[in-house]
C-alpha cells in the first residue's frame, strides 16, 4: 500500500529556505546551501544522480515514487518542475483556488482539501509511495493523519532564518520512530515513522 512520505531537506536548527523565498529565488538566501549533498562529490552526468553511494540511495528512493503531493507555493516556487517532478509521475498540487490555465504536464490542481488531494494521489500511484513536499502541505497532512513517514535531510548548517518546516504546528504532541540513520556527505539523512496511536 502506499505511504505518503515527506522528503525535505533542512538545517539544524529547522529551516527548509533561507530568508526572502520567492519566485524568483525559489530556496532564498543562502537556501541552496541545503540541497549540496545532492551535488557532495559530484553528479553522474546527464542523471543528476549523486555519485556518492549513501546519499544515491535515498535520491533513487524519492525517484521511485509513483506520485508527487506539493502545496501551491512550493509548486510555483519550482517552476512546476515543466509539469514533470520525475519520470511523469502525476503531481497533486493542494490550493485553495486554481487559475485559470492548466496545471503544466503531469500536474493537476486539487481544490476540496487534504484528504482528497491524498486519496488521488493514491489512486495514481499503482502502490509505490507518495512523496510529499512543502511545509504547509506537510502540516495538513500531518494534522490530518495522514503523514506516514518523514525522510529528511538534515543539513549540518545553521540558517538562522527563513522559512521552518513546522513553524504552524499546533501544540499536539506527535510521536516519531527512527527508522533509519545514514550519514552522506554534508548531510544525515532520518527517516521517521509517524506513530499513530500504538
């Protein structure tokens, strides 16, 4: 059955982009910083695959996903990824309102909230996991019990300021199981199990 799983990179002290994020600098000041350890000792040309063999594994990990859930800032952000994220795989983008044009590509706009956006998203998938990216997309499916599981990228930097993944968390204590730990050049990678009531 398919999960829907986080995969965000952050620094330690919790920002997922530096300070002034926005269209036309996407991961803002100083924000790319936190995505080096996919170019730490460089990239297989033409793939973008990283060569070292840890942080390999978790970036062949996000690419076998079978769909992709994004938050409407994030997606413009990105430049809607061309309407194709990885491989075709169909792009749920969560927004309150959808313009006028088409999504590009394989993306489509979801209006009628979280719990739909991941039950089509399921749907397209054909059983591979669901990645999930965006703070506040990651916060509703979170308060919605929907998050299965976190992969971040835990940068060995400390921003200062920024945008937090779970700066809009209400007080509700949630319980992570590690499920696992590696260490990649420039980074840790932790995956977590949202813990539901066990």
């Amino acid at each position: 059955m398919s999960k829907i799983v986080l995969h965000m990179s952050m620094s330690v002290d919790g920002f997922i982009t530096g300070l002034d994020d926005g269209m036309d600098h996407g991961l803002g000041v100083n924000g790319e910083r936190l995505h080096d350890w996919l170019r730490a000792g460089d990239i297989d040309p033409g793939s973008h695959r990283p060569v070292d063999e840890t942080n390999a594994t978790v970036f062949d990990e996000a690419m076998a996903t079978g769909a992709v859930i994004t938050g409407r800032r994030t997606f413009d952000h990105a430049g809607g990824w061309a309407g194709d994220h990885h491989d075709g795989v169909p792009i749920f983008v969560l927004t309150h309102t959808a313009p006028a044009d088409p999504a590009p590509g394989s993306a489509r706009y979801v209006t009628d909230g979280i719990e739909s956006c991941v039950a089509q998203a399921k749907a397209a998938a054909g059983g591979r996991d669901i990645m999930l990216h965006g703070a506040a997309t990651a916060q509703a499916c979170l308060r919605a019990g929907l998050l299965d599981e976190l992969e971040l990228q835990l940068i060995p930097v400390l921003l200062g300021q920024g945008r937090r993944l779970f700066e809009d968390l209400p007080p509700d204590h949630v319980e992570l199981e590690l499920l696992r730990s590696l260490d990649g050049p420039g980074v840790l990678h932790l995956r977590y199990r949202v813990r539901t009531g066990d």
